[in-house]
C-alpha cells in the first residue's frame, strides 16, 4: 500500500509566507523618514511589507517580531549611525542572516553610513554592540552577524529618491 501524504505533511516541503519583504532598522534613525518612505513605494508597489509599527516595546526582542522575520520571503536590512546601539535591531539581524541560510533574499541598504565602517567594526559600530550585554556569546554572535551582512550585495544610499532602489532590485523573490 503507498504511503498517504496528507496536506500537513506537503506544507512542511513548501514555505508559507505571510509577507514579500521585512524591514528591520533602527526606529530613531529612519522611521519617519527613509523607512517610512520606503515602506510606502514597497506597499504602492504591491509588495507585502512587515514594518514593527504595531509592537509592544520591552527589554527583549518579541516573539511576534521574530515569527515575522521567519515568514518573509526577503528581508531589508536598513543600516544607520545608531543600528547598532539597539539589541532589538541587532538581534532581528541575527535571525534574518539564519532565515538566509534557509532561502531568505537579505538586501543591506546603507543609509548614510559607510559600509566598511560596520564591516570592520569601526567607531559606534564597535562600541554600541558591548554597550548592550555583559553576555560575551550574544555580543559575538552580533559582530558576526555585522559582518556578515556586509558582505551580501547591498545598496549604499547617501542622498536621493526611491525609486532607483525599486528599480535597481526589482521584485524582490527568492
């Protein structure tokens, strides 16, 4: 007799997204600016978009955030002056970078900052990570995740629109 697969077992084989793109970023920096403008043309351009309007605030990352990263099919990770200052942002990144390892498009976007500036852990990209924790694995585990995110193909973005970014990256698919 042939075995049955039942519709729970083929969902398991097939990813189920529940958004095109999550953005993480650094609230004080480009909420109401670059990222609340970015948000807007990927919405406008009928992509799905999680955007952490909507979160209770508190010492640890929520489960709810982290579950958002987990079904989205891409991620845009929006680095600014003060990214690293927040443990939120830094471990969102870190779940983001082991979402990639399963299939996760990840686009770096470096807003006013100079990439290897976080490559190389230089200034408040040093500093703010051990600011954070006395919990020396965590602090590991974000200079990694730092690093590792500088080296995907990303977008350096200094002055300018949106839309060079939407034409650049096109629909952003796995």
């Amino acid at each position: 007799m042939a075995p049955h697969i039942t519709d729970e077992a083929t969902s398991s084989i097939t990813p189920q997204f529940t958004y095109d793109v999550f953005l993480s970023f650094r609230g004080e920096d480009t909420r109401y600016n670059f990222t609340s403008h970015l948000y807007q043309a990927l919405c406008d351009n009928g992509f799905n978009t999680f955007i952490d309007n909507e979160l209770p605030r508190g010492e640890e990352i929520s489960m709810e955030l982290l579950k958002a990263i987990e079904l989205s099919k891409s991620s845009i990770v929006v680095f600014s002056e003060n990214y690293a200052s927040s443990g939120w942002c830094l471990d969102e990144l870190v779940k983001i970078l082991e979402c990639r390892n399963n299939g996760q498009l990840v686009l770096p976007i470096f807003y006013k900052v100079d990439p290897s500036e976080i490559r190389k852990q230089k200034g408040k990209f040093g500093v703010a990570p051990t600011q954070h924790e006395d919990n020396v694995e965590k602090v590991q585990r974000w200079r990694i995740a730092l690093t590792k995110a500088t080296g995907l193909s990303g977008l350096h973005y200094k002055e300018g629109g949106l839309f060079w970014l939407l034409a650049t990256c096109g629909p952003l698919e796995g």
